[in-house]
C-alpha cells in the first residue's frame, strides 16, 4: 500500500451504515487495470469483493474491519472510503387492495375506475380542475424507463408485455422478483395502461432493493453503473428511494448523467426536511419531484428546499402492485410522484429522442429539460398556482410556477 498523509476526511462515515462493509474510489489518475490488481489482491487475502464499478465510480465495495477500511483510506491511490449504507422506498405505506387497512380496519377504495385516477387527471388538466380525463400528447412509444427499485411483475396486466428485468443486484432466492411491491407500484405509474403517464414506454427493472424496500448503497451504485454501461439511450431513469447524504451514491448518480442522454428523476423524500440533506434527491443534475395533495399544497412528509424541482400527486395514489396479474393498492409517498414526471419525460423523448438541447451531456441542464419544455417556467410559488395554456411539440399543455405544484 502506497502510505500517504493521514488525513481522516478520506475516511467517511454513514448514517445507516452497514458494519464492515465500505465503498472504495479512488483518484482519477489511478487506471482500472491498478483497481481490478488492487481488488484482486484483496480477494487473495479472502476479503470479499461485493460490487466492481469502473463506469460510474473508479473503485469497488468490498467487505473489510473498520480498522483495516481505515488504513486503506490513507492509501495514496484513494481519493475516499465510504460506509456503505442502506437507502429505503419513499413511501410512507402500501396498503394492498384485497387487505384491510391498519389505520381503521376497512379495505381500501380500490375499485376499477372507468375515469382516469387523479393524479394522472391532474398531469393533463393541471390547476383547472379534475373532469376524469386524461389526455396528453405522446405515449412513450420506443423509449425506455429504467426502475431501479424492488423489481417488477412484469407479467402485471397493466404493463401489457412492455415490461422486462435486465438487472439484479440483490443476492436472495427471489431472482428478479419483485416480493415488495414498491417496483410494481413506481412502473405502473410510469408507464401503466392505466395507471400510468406514458403509456407504451419500455418498463426495463433494475433491482437494487431487497424484499423489505431497502437497499445497500453498494447495490444501487452497481445498478447505476450496468446502466450507464449497458442500457439503451435517449432513456429515464427513475430512483424512488433515499437515505442520509452520501458522497458515492450522488457521484455515481451525477457521473450516469454526464455520460450522455440519461434523464435522472429522484424521489425528495418524506421526512419533511431540507433536501439538500437527502440522497440522491440533493443531486443537482437530477429532477428531484416532491409530492402535493388533491388541494395542490406540498404534502406535509415531503422533504422541501430549492433543490427540489416540482411537487406532483403524492397522496392516495394508486396503481399496480403484486400478488396477481390484476393486483392493485393505494399508497402514498414522493416515490410515487417521481415516477409520474418521469413518465412525462418519456413523452418528451417520444417528441425529441436527439435533443440539441436541455439533455445533460447532449447540451443543457437536466433540470431545465423535459419539464421546461412541457411546461415553460415561472416564478416559485408555495401556494396553488395558475395556468395558461401554451403549445409544444404539436401538445397543449400547461405553464405552471417553478417549481409548480399540481
């Protein structure tokens, strides 16, 4: 090991924090052939090796004593070791339709509506009102939406065969599975026939959260990285789930985005705090999506601040979920208001797959993008705010404060 200054910052602690298990990066100028050597000699000293990255990040998670991660920290080669951590869905309950609800011991109102349900009435009508439609411009056809979450039932009647698993980061029985629901959940609204915004976007899961809704940073970051490797572009990418600030998980997040045609859409989370404090929802390349109620006010969970972009129907939404090919529940939470802008951002790409601007890494700014296109901008406002009508890419649409609340 090349012994450097001791400088303990390089050494990062996590709320959260899994023992014994850290993510390493190191230097720019440190080549992924001394990495994979690096990682190689580890393994040979029988340390576990849990994820390589290369793409996203130039390290590796690997599991180790605190004093041995320690040392390695000072290592001339390491720009930092993090802890890894565990990140959780932002919901703040599912409750199944064919169960009762603990609150009041009633089984939900999840009855099949002939009238589009209101949060994707409100994408359509916006302030005007709530008239039971839906009608938009564009479906998502031949673009792609990355779920990175707890799987996806793809064999779910709402996703009519549009829906596929490409990645697994979870090491459990379940393959690629989804025994939590959450993944179901955030696809449907998506891009679901008729829970969803875009509604004949390719649904392509990323599993990265485990069957109780949480995930090690380790995993997300690997799954971040076989989709800035290998996935399809112009794509989205939606993340419904967060934790405590965390230096690897931004930075993988940020560096997915820099590599060109890649739309990040975060959850902000729902413990009602400044989300500049949050991650992934604190990167700013990303469209980070609080969540509003029927009234159009912010959700009173929903984490706030200017880094957050928009706040979209959170509360008592529904849409897909498991147990069957017909399954639905009702949940509330930000990790449902995510999906649907990302939805419109399917839609967008519908219009204009090769932008010459407003894509990061094409040209522009992520969090001017889709959005803005849509919808134009105006000044914030913390209260309901009013609409006119504009027209763009052959849509009529609405323009709404920045951030807007629907």
């Amino acid at each position: 090991m090349e012994e450097a200054q001791t400088d303990s910052s390089r050494f990062q602690r996590i709320r959260n924090a899994i023992p014994n298990q850290y993510i390493v990066v190191f230097n720019d100028d440190v080549t992924w052939k001394e990495v994979r050597q690096i990682a190689s000699d580890y393994q040979r000293r029988n340390r576990n090796i849990l994820q390589m990255y290369g793409k996203v990040l130039n390290g590796f998670a690997i599991r180790l004593g605190e004093s041995e991660a320690q040392e390695l920290s000072q290592d001339a080669r390491v720009k930092y070791v993090e802890e890894d951590a565990l990140m959780s869905g932002n919901q703040t309950a599912i409750t199944d339709c064919n169960t009762k609800a603990a609150s009041d011991g009633h089984y939900p109102k999840c009855v099949t509506q002939s009238m589009a349900p209101w949060h994707v009435d409100r994408m359509a009508e916006g302030y005007t009102g709530l008239d039971g439609t839906f009608s938009i411009t564009g479906t998502g056809k031949n673009i792609t939406a990355y779920v990175v979450d707890t799987g996806i039932l793809t064999t779910h009647s709402e996703f009519q065969g549009r829906a596929a698993s490409v990645y697994n980061a979870i090491s459990d029985s379940n393959g690629n599975t989804d025994c939590n629901g959450h993944g179901t959940f955030v696809a449907a609204l998506i891009g679901g026939n008729k829970y969803g915004v875009a509604k004949q976007v390719n649904l392509r899961s990323v599993r990265v959260l485990d069957c109780t809704g949480n995930g090690s940073t380790s995993n997300i970051i690997a799954g971040i990285n076989w989709i800035t490797t290998n996935g399809v572009r112009p794509a989205v990418v939606n993340l419904s789930f967060g934790g405590a600030a965390n230096t690897s998980v931004d930075s993988a997040v940020t560096s997915s985005i820099n590599s060109g045609g890649l739309i990040y859409v975060v959850a902000a989370g729902n413990s009602n705090v400044d989300v500049s404090t949050v991650s992934p929802a604190r990167v700013t390349a990303a469209l980070t999506i609080g969540a509003s109620d029927q009234n159009q006010f912010r959700a009173g969970f929903s984490n706030y601040g200017a880094g957050v972009d928009y706040y979209i129907p959170g509360v008592s939404i529904y849409s897909a979920y498991i147990g069957s090919n017909t399954a639905q529940a009702l949940a509330t939470g930000t990790s449902f208001s995510a999906p649907i802008i990302a939805g419109l951002a399917a839609i967008e790409l519908e219009w204009n797959p090769n932008p010459t601007s407003g894509i990061n890494g094409v040209s522009g700014d992520t969090r001017q993008m889709s959005l803005d296109a849509i919808y134009g901008t105006s000044s914030a406002s913390s209260t309901p705010v009013s609409t006119t009508t504009t027209s763009t890419n052959n849509g009529s649409f609405k323009t709404f404060g920045s951030p807007f609340i629907y």
